[in-house]
C-alpha cells in the first residue's frame, strides 16, 4: 500500500538520508541503487509499522508493509513520525541565506543540504549517540544491531524495532555487556532506560523545549554516559546548532581540511567557527560531511 506527502522544494529527500550514519545502523535501513530508506516506527497500539520511503519530484512516496487501505489517522500519524525524522518542517532559510555569504559554502543550498536525520524518538537518538562514544564506527554497528535482534520486538522476518527503554530496562548490566557488548556504555544505558521506565525523566520533551540552548545542553548533559560530543550532537538532532560536538574524527576531518594535517588545539576549532553564531554546528558538519553529497557516501 502506498501514499504520497507534499514536501517543501527546499527538501533534498537523499541528502537528508545521506546527512549522517543513522541510515546505517537498523532499523533504518537504506537501498542504495533505488534509493529507497526502510524505517519502523511505533503504530500506536503496542506494536509497529515497517515503512519504506522514496521521493518523487516535491513528494515523499511511502510504502507500507500491508494490503490493505491505511486509516485516515494511520496515515496522519506516520507522516508526523516521517516529517519529524526527515526534518521536513525545519527552517533552514536563515542557515541558508547564510551560506550563500561564503564561495565555500554556496554548494550546501544548492544541494539543500543540512537537514539531519533522526530516529522515531529521542530515546533511539540518545542510545545511538551513546553507542558512538570512544569505538569504531565498526563496534557502533556492531552494539546497535545487537540492541535491535536481542531487545527489540520482531515486526516481521529478520526486521525488528529499536528496543523500547521498558524493554532494556528489564535486562542487566551483565547481559548488555556479554550480549551486546557495549563494554562501559552498559550501566549508562541501562541507568537512563530505567529511568525513562519509571518516569524520572522525559527524553522525548527535548524536542519540544523553550530552555535556552545553553540549558538544555547542561540537562542532556546531566545523563550519565552523555559527554561533551554526544550532548553537542544530540543538541544537532534536536535542531539546535550552537555546539561543536567535537570527536577525533571530526577533529582529524578538520586538521586535513584546514590544517594540512596538523594538529590543533579545540579552541582553534571553536574560534573557527564562532563567527557562524547559532549555525556553528551545522557549518562543522558540513565541512566534515561534504564529500557525502558532492562525491560518495562512505557507508
């Protein structure tokens, strides 16, 4: 079954998909010949919806694993899911008109580039970005995908949805770390799924906070195993762009783009992009990630 969604001529459908390695890690899934990106998304009922979507002109085509016509309110909801994932409704006309200033950066609103893509909930968001703290990209997949077949329900055949934090919450520090292997990540992510379990905090809230950026960032912060970079990336998927979110490879993108290769202090990085205000992060990662769009996609 299939419906379409109006999306603004601004929205680049692949950029956004190709904006980041979440289209990597399940249960995103992504086919690169048809470019077509596999999504499960919770249906509101305990269980779960397996979508696929592609784009067509100034619309998103979105396919659903099932026959029959999908409810009025099926349809409303997935497409709040899907515009919230894709970031379709997200202004970035003043990031924009910004880049044009710059003869290295005209190309971003050319492609329209710059929207990031994020999973169905914060939850999802904050576990992954755990997961990518001080490992290889290899050991990230490897920790994701362990998380999704051993805690996460079955939608059907070898697709399974992201662990719920009620679901991780009733495992053990023991189990995430022979099973899944996340190694010091365990107690952290078991601490905020039971935390999130019992109703001490709400993730999900961030998207939709009025507290200044600097605030919020000190309360993504105060979760433990959440540092520095992965608070200042999370900050990016919540649509706030004042932070860095510095890692050694962004570092290391940075020394080779700037610096012929030489190493820097963080200050020098941060004085670099100062100038760009609210928009630095975002003018950080389009530096690191240009070759995705211009050239290939490493993943």
């Amino acid at each position: 079954m299939k419906f379409s969604l109006p999306v603004p001529r601004t929205f680049n459908f692949w950029a956004t998909v190709y904006s980041h390695g979440w289209c990597a890690l399940p249960p995103f899934r992504m086919n690169k010949d048809e470019r077509l990106l596999s999504a499960v998304v919770p249906n509101g009922n305990g269980g779960y919806d397996d979508i696929t979507v592609s784009a067509k002109k100034h619309t998103l085509v979105v396919s659903l694993e099932e026959r029959s016509v999908p409810s009025r309110q099926k349809i409303s909801r997935i497409t709040k899911y899907l515009y919230s994932m894709l970031r379709v409704e997200e202004p970035l006309e003043e990031f924009y008109a910004e880049a044009r200033k710059f003869p290295r950066y005209r190309w971003i609103s050319k492609v329209n580039a710059g929207r990031l893509l994020r999973c169905p909930t914060v939850f999802e968001d904050a576990v992954k970005m755990i997961c990518t703290t001080n490992c290889s990209w290899a050991l990230t997949e490897s920790i994701v995908d362990a998380l999704v077949t051993k805690l996460g329900a079955r939608v059907r055949g070898d697709v399974y949805a992201f662990p719920t934090p009620e679901a991780v919450a009733a495992s053990s520090e023991s189990f995430l770390r022979k099973e899944i292997r996340c190694g010091y990540r365990a107690p952290y992510i078991l601490e905020l799924s039971r935390n999130i379990a019992a109703g001490k905090i709400s993730l999900e809230a961030w998207r939709t906070s009025d507290l200044p950026t600097g605030d919020l960032f000190e309360q993504v912060r105060k979760v433990k195993g959440i540092g520095p970079y992965a608070a200042g990336n999370i900050l990016k998927l919540l649509g706030r762009y004042d932070y860095l979110g510095l890692d050694s490879w962004g570092r290391g993108k940075f020394y080779e783009l700037f610096k012929n290769g030489r190493k820097v202090k963080d200050s020098t990085i941060e004085k670099y992009y100062a100038p760009f205000g609210k928009w630095r992060g975002l003018f950080l990662w389009m530096d690191m990630t240009k070759d995705w769009h211009t050239k290939e996609f490493p993943l």
